[in-house]
C-alpha cells in the first residue's frame, strides 16, 4: 500500500490517496522500503510528476514512472546480496537502494522505460587509486566486509547521501548521473571513547572498565545542527547490565571535531544486540527536539545541542493490541503510526509543567500514595490527600502552579495559611517546617526507580524517584525543582512569611537554609563537572568525606553514587545522638581551593539580582 498526501494552507489544497500494489514477499513491508521522487518539492509537486519505487526485501523492485497511473508499474531484480533495508530518492529523478550487508544501488529508469541499476563504489574519486594507508589520513577507508547498514540519509539542499553503518559514516556527493565518495569516517575510533567518557567516565576504576564498553550504533537523521546518531552502549560486567541510549550530534563529520554527546534519561535492560536495533529516531526540523520510539513508547528528549529543549517525556502504546508500527515528519511535525490509533501527531502540551518529568511524576506519584501511577492516572483535585497532610496539600499547591496554574495553587495556600495569621506563632513554626520538609525532600532524593538503588531505599521513602541513572542528570533536575520551588514561594507570598528553624542545634532563617540547600546543590554539579577531569584527586575525596560521615556503600553502588545522593539531609547515630555532616560538608576541608575558582568562574554567568531575590543565594554570594 502506498499514499500520497498533498497538504497546503489554504482550504483548496488537495489531498490524493493512491494504492500501490506492491510484490509480493515472504517478509513484512516497511515505509524505508518505499520512496517518492519529483523534479521539485513533493510539498508542491502535481501528481503526474511523481514517480515511485518500492523494493520488497528480497530485491524484486516494482516502480511508477508517474503516480498518476497506479495500474502501470514495472518490475525488475536487484542484486542486493543481502535483504533490503532502505530506498532513498536523490537527484536525476533516479534512488538509491541498500541492504543490511551495506551494498548500495542507483536505480533510475533508460529511455525504454526499464529499470536499470549500477553499484555505488566505495573510495571513488581522484583518492580512488592510492593506498589504504595514505587514503586513510584523507578519511577514505574501504568499509569492512561484514558491515552492517543501519542508517541511509539524503541531504537534499546539499546534494549529499549519508550512510550510517557498523564502524563508520560515509558520505557521497550526488549528481543527476553520478555520484563521488568523499568521506568514510571511523565511528568506531572516534565516537567510541565519547560516548563512554559521557556515561561512565566518573567511575573510580574508569580507566579498567573502559575496555569492556560496548556501543552499537541504531539510526542516523539529518538536523539544522548536523547529522544526529542514536547509539546505545553498555557494560556487560555492570549489574544489572543497562543500555544507555545517547544522541550523538556530528556538525560536519570528518572535517570537524565538534562532538556533542548527550545522554538521554531513557534506558532498558540489556538483552542482545539485535534487541537494540528496534529502537528508531525521529528529528523534526527546526529545533533541538528528538523522539526515539520502539513498539511500546515513544521518547521525547533534547538533542543537547539548543536551548529550550523540551522535558524528557515517555508516551506509552501499551493498550492491547496497539503499538508503533513507524515514525517520521511531515511539515516539521513529528508523526507516529499507532496499530490502534492510525497517524498520531505529537506536540507540545499548553499546559506542560516546569518540573523536570521525573520530579513531576514523583510530586504525582507522593500525592496519590500510589508510586507506580503515571501523570495521566495522578488525581489533580485536592480532595485525593488527607486534608490534615498540610505537606502533602502543599505540594498539591506546587504541582498545580507548576502546571502554570497559579490562581488554583495561590487559593490552597491562602486557604493553608491564611495571611491574617501573620507567620508568627504555632502557625508561622509550622509553615517554616512545612516548607523545610518539602525542600529537603527535593534536594535529598532517593533515585528509587534506578535498579542499582532499589535495595537501598527506605520504604518510607515517598520522595521523588529519579529515574535517570546519570548523576549529573539527577543533581541538575534537583536545581531546576528547587528554582522553582523558591519561585513558587515567591509568587504565592509564602517566602517574605518565613520566619526561623531550628539546624545544628542554633536557630537558623529559614531562607539561609533554603539558600544554603541551592548552593550545595550548585557545588555539587561543579564538583561532578570535574570528576571526568580530575578523577583521581575527586575520588580521594569522595572516599574521605564518606568514610567521615559514616556512609555505608552499597554493592550495587559506587562512591558517586551515595556521594552526590544526599546534598543535605543530616543524620545522627544513634548512640551519640549528636550530628554528623554529610558528605558534601567536608567539601571546604578537601577541595575548598578548587571550589572558590570554580565559583569564580560560575557566579557570572548566573543572574545574581534574581536569585537573591528568590533567597536563593546565601551569604557565599556576597564574599565572591
């Protein structure tokens, strides 16, 4: 089956549906397997002068010289080698046909009317007749023997066909009759150490494990900010052993050296290799947004390489008998095919919240005292928390301002707090604790949905799971939470009522705790940002401040992990019934040199006024 739609502004644009025939095969058809082709845009291009060619994976291609004849069609074999796996419509109104063996085609029609088809050849050009080892300082390799193709990509602006395989990307530069390799880069070598760096590179023992990463690279698109590369990596030694999915960003391959990597917060369960290859990526045109999908979800994330990406957010197809049969765009909309649904377009929410999702599926999941509910299942009114639960009506408060819902939010604090009360008192004592109590939930966050912590955390724990395994992820979705906790505060007039705690035994305002709280997380982030550099002298440090407070490691854990976890929960044993700091209290005793350059180099770049104003800089600000 084949179709083509024609879509306009205006009320008279035309929409034509067309049935293809295609040939018959023993394995299932999919979209890559079909391409149109026009003189000009297909947005604009008449229905006579579209042309279409379909090839069935065991190479019987079947074509269209004009789509406005569907009963005329010819038929002939391509000698693929291999099942195919992808049709490319290029220039000179002819394709570009590979297989999973990564043999590629240029099939067009000859002046009878008959296909006709002749093998792109790797190397050519005037590099074609030099040796390996010279070609290869100019990023010309001949590709291995048992590559396997994962990705095809037409650049149509550029009159450039990227090809995405096993161990490297290729480039060919298209004419109307011919066409010119002029790049084959090795991924492997020069992606490899990247893509690890990005995900285990704060490991104490990095330097051993590194040998023992694995990276299979799935799908390849094309964005305004260069060639996008989905890849998955993992540790067969980790336990349990989890596939990391990451978007690479190449700005001009082989040329540059501009890498962004950017680790997205979607994980699985390593089973095999094969398994991976069923995850897909969708990059619509303009923007920094990517959408990975499998049959089950799609995955809406940041490519890392703009600003205002939009929130990590999974989108489920697990209703009986649904699922993603395929993924593509069409006017810069992202659109799925749903088995139940039909085309499904995604966009953004009006009413999305601030909160990073994880944080806002936690708030949903502690009001609902049921943590497996999603967002979509959370009740929303009031009357789902205990009334008597002031901190848990409270977050209600946050969750709906964070919903861009300030009105509802202002009437449940007025209705908490009254402000007649004045903050003083039994009153103003138990807004001061209710508003310490949520703040410390959010920067001392338990990341239950991450496997490696599940035996660790408390089961009176219902704070706010993390479900991202990267710590650097985890501490900068702490910040963004309590920024807008503080502006939550500020906007419902609940932070000019703080009055005083009690912390370490002394009486102590409640904004300098709150001020406090957002610079240890603040010195978090930077001490993790140097980690990767300096990982010996971080890791000293680590070790040193654990040992101090008395932190217990778990197994299934490493250093970091119980390090950068608690920012500022306080304990006490038992026994001694005095306090013991937390692990990031000893940082101005082990690396407080370090610290203040970095604070140096990070207090411009922040906006002072505001956050002062928000109470989120302490007395530190005012000595840099």
């Amino acid at each position: 089956m084949g179709w083509f739609l024609r879509h306009g502004l205006v009320p008279e644009a035309l929409c034509v549906c067309k049935e293809l025939q295609l040939a018959p095969s023993e394995y299932d058809y999919t979209a890559d397997l079909v391409a149109l082709s026009s003189p000009g845009p297909l947005e604009t291009a008449s229905v006579q002068s579209i042309s279409v060619l379909t090839v069935a994976p065991e190479g019987r291609a079947r074509s269209w010289a004009s789509l406005a004849h569907e009963g005329n069609y010819t038929e002939a074999e391509l000698d693929l080698g291999d099942l195919c796996n992808f049709v490319v419509a290029v220039r000179g109104g002819s394709f570009v046909v590979s297989s999973c063996g990564n043999h590629l085609l240029r099939v067009s029609w000859d002046s009878s009317g008959r296909l006709v088809s002749r093998a792109l050849q790797h190397g050519q050009g005037m590099l074609s007749g030099i040796g390996r080892r010279v070609s290869s300082l100019f990023g010309m390799l001949a590709p291995p023997t048992n590559d396997t193709l994962h990705s095809l990509v037409w650049a149509r602006e550029a009159g450039c066909l990227y090809s995405l395989t096993s161990s490297s990307v290729c480039r060919w530069e298209v004419g109307e009759t011919s066409e010119q390799q002029t790049l084959s880069w090795d991924a492997r070598r020069s992606l490899h150490q990247s893509i690890a760096d990005a995900i285990w590179g704060s490991e104490s023992n990095y330097e051993e494990m590194k040998e023992g990463v694995n990276v299979s690279y799935l799908d390849m698109k094309l964005s305004q900010s260069g060639l996008v590369m989905l890849a998955a990596a993992w540790h067969s030694l980790d336990t349990p052993c989890i596939a990391y999915f990451c978007l690479v960003t190449l700005q001009d391959p082989g040329v540059s050296d501009h890498i962004t990597v950017e680790v997205t917060k979607h994980t699985a369960p390593f089973q095999t290799e094969e398994a991976l290859q069923t995850t897909r990526l969708v990059v619509p045109s303009p923007g920094a947004t990517a959408f990975l999908y499998t049959q089950e979800l799609v995955f809406a994330c940041s490519t890392g390489t703009g600003r205002g990406g939009p929130p990590d957010e999974k989108i489920a197809f697990s209703a009986s008998g649904d699922g993603v049969r395929g993924g593509g765009c069409c006017g810069d909309l992202p659109i799925f095919f749903s088995q139940n649904s039909g085309l499904v377009a995604v966009v953004a929410r009006q009413t999305v919240s601030i909160l990073p999702e994880t944080m806002e599926d936690s708030l949903c999941s502690s009001l609902a005292a049921a943590p497996e509910a999603s967002m979509m299942e959370t009740p929303t009114r009031v009357e789902a928390v205990a009334h008597e639960d002031k901190t848990k009506l409270l977050k209600a408060a946050f969750l709906q301002f964070c919903r861009h819902d300030l009105m509802g939010a202002q009437a449940l604090v007025d209705e908490l707090f009254p402000a007649e009360g004045g903050g003083e008192g039994e009153e103003g004592a138990e807004l001061d604790e209710v508003v310490t109590r949520i703040d410390l939930d959010l920067v001392d966050d338990y990341p239950a949905s991450d496997p490696r912590w599940a035996e660790s955390v408390p089961e009176e724990s219902g704070g706010f799971p993390l479900t991202s395994l990267i710590i650097l992820h985890q501490l900068e979705d702490k910040m963004k939470a309590h920024v807008c906790f503080m502006d939550f505060l500020l906007q419902v007039g609940l932070l000019e009522r703080l009055g005083q705690v009690t912390v370490r035994g002394g009486p102590m305002a409640t904004r300098l705790l709150l001020c406090e709280h957002a610079e240890k997380l603040q010195a978090a982030v930077v001490l993790k940002t140097q980690h990767g550099k300096h990982g010996e002298l971080v890791n000293a440090a680590v070790t040193a401040a654990l040992r101090r407070s008395g932190a217990v490691v778990p197994p299934s854990l490493t250093p970091a992990d119980v390090f950068f976890r608690e920012v500022r929960r306080r304990r006490r044993r038992r026994r001694k019934r005095r306090p013991i700091r937390t692990p990031l209290d000893h940082w101005e005793r082990v690396l407080q040199i370090s610290l203040v350059f970095e604070c140096v180099y990070i207090w411009p770049h922040l906006a002072r006024g505001r956050l002062i104003r928000l109470g989120l800089l302490g007395e530190a600000a005012y000595l840099i």
